[in-house]
C-alpha cells in the first residue's frame, strides 16, 4: 500500500547562476509531498489498525524534520557568497545554508535524505520513506525516489 502526505511552507531562494529571472531573490509558495509505502496494520486494539500510517503522524514527523526549519526561511547555497553575506547582515534572520544550490531537485533529494531514517516500521508493517515530491510551484517539481536519487545510499 502507498500513502501521501502534503504540506506547504513558503521559503526564499535564488539560484546564483541561471540564466533567467531565478538568479533574483525571490520566493515560493512550496508544497512537499511524503510518499510511503508498506502493509496495512491489521491489529485490533491498535490506533494504526487500518493504516499504513496515521497521517497525522506523517505531517508531524515532516514538519519536526524539514518543514519547520525551511519555513519563512531563506534558503541559500554555501557557495553564493554575496547573497550569504547580505543575509548575515541582518540579525535573527531566518538562513538556511545549504550544501547544494536550493534548486527543486536539491531541496527533494535533501528532505528525501532528512526524511528517510526518520519513517520507520513500528508495527511490523514494512513501511518506509518511497518519494519526497518538492513543487516548487504549482506547475513545476521534483521528485526524489528510493531507487533514483543522486546522494550515495
């Protein structure tokens, strides 16, 4: 059995070499997408009877994890070091550095990363992390999946 969770955050960015209008600051209304997989768990008397997992419990590990840390934040790349002096220029500002260009297909293969030790089968029911889906906008997203993404496993 599959199951989705979704959640939305609103984060800065920009992507310091792009040829376009991403190489300004900007923002985004992003929504992820938490994909898992496993058996249904068939136990009477258990608050998962029926489910693969509580959702609510998908959205709380989620937002604990990433949603939390990259909301109302400005997420920037290490290497764009104007862009992080600015920032560090202003205090209490909300920055997240990153390793990677904040792009949608880095932001998905990072909360996959983030995400993937964190959803563990607890009820014997084989679950796991599937897909992280990040859109960037409605229209536009990434997906990281557990047998393609480019991190080392």
């Amino acid at each position: 059995m599959q199951i989705t969770r979704r959640l939305e955050f609103d984060a800065g960015h920009r992507i310091p070499d792009h040829k376009s209008q991403c190489r300004h600051l900007h923002g985004h209304r992003y929504a992820i997408e938490i994909t898992l997989i496993g058996t249904t768990v068939q136990a009477d008397g258990v608050a998962e009877n029926g489910m693969v997992m509580d959702f609510s419990r998908i959205k709380q590990l989620a937002k604990t994890q990433v949603v939390d840390a990259w909301d109302h934040a400005f997420l920037v790349y290490r290497g764009d070091t104007p862009v992080l002096t600015f920032l560090n220029s202003m205090p209490g500002h909300k920055t997240v550095v990153l390793d990677k260009v904040p792009t949608a297909e880095n932001l998905a293969s990072m909360a996959f990363a983030i995400l993937d030790p964190v959803y563990q089968a607890t009820l014997g029911n084989q679950l796991r992390l599937q897909r992280v889906r990040i859109y960037e906008t409605p229209n536009c997203w990434a997906d990281a999946t557990r047998g393609d993404r480019d991190e080392p496993e």
